[in-house]
C-alpha cells in the first residue's frame, strides 16, 4: 500500500530520437546523397592559388545575349551561341590576366 512517501524518478536518455525525427532524418540523408550523385561534375582550370589576399569579382551582366545583330549590317554573324563563346572566352581570358 503507498502511504505516499515513495519517490518516481523519470530520467530520459539524451541520445533517444523520436522515430518521426530519426525517419526525416535519414530521409534528409538520403536526398543529399541522392542530390550529390545526380550533380554534374564540373572541371575547373588548373589557377595558381592566390596567397596575397586580393579578390576579383568578374560580373558579366551586360553581354548580349540575344542581341539583334544582322550580318549584312555588321558584316559579322552574331547569335546566342556566338555570345555565350565570346563571353566564355572573355572571362578565361580575365582569369588567366588576373594570375
């Protein structure tokens, strides 16, 4: 019989996770992986690595893509890909002055 004197202790266990929290858990670590799998692999050019601290920012904005150009005009063709070349071999060539 309790007369009331008896003492309950609850202690809880500080590793234990909810079943809900552990399965969005794995499910999160499971889109990572299945993120990081599908992820083109991207090559970048071989750079020295920079030592002294400075930063350079190239922010090509304003290159034109889509521009209205006509040969007869400029005596030249100009379209979307011959933009996207341009500007790719703009920045390579920022990239490669910069070093």
């Amino acid at each position: 019989m309790d007369d009331g004197s008896s003492i309950s202790t609850f202690i809880k266990n500080p590793q234990y996770i909810e079943e809900e929290t552990q399965e969005l858990q794995n499910l999160r670590e499971s889109v990572l992986e299945d993120i990081a799998q599908q992820s083109p692999i991207k090559h970048l050019s071989n750079y020295r690595k920079i030592t002294d601290g400075h930063l350079l920012i190239i922010s090509a904005t304003d290159i034109h893509i889509g521009k209205l150009c006509d040969e007869y005009d400029t005596g030249n063709t100009y379209n979307e890909s011959v933009a996207y070349k341009y500007a790719i071999d703009c920045i390579h060539g920022l990239l490669k002055k910069s070093n």
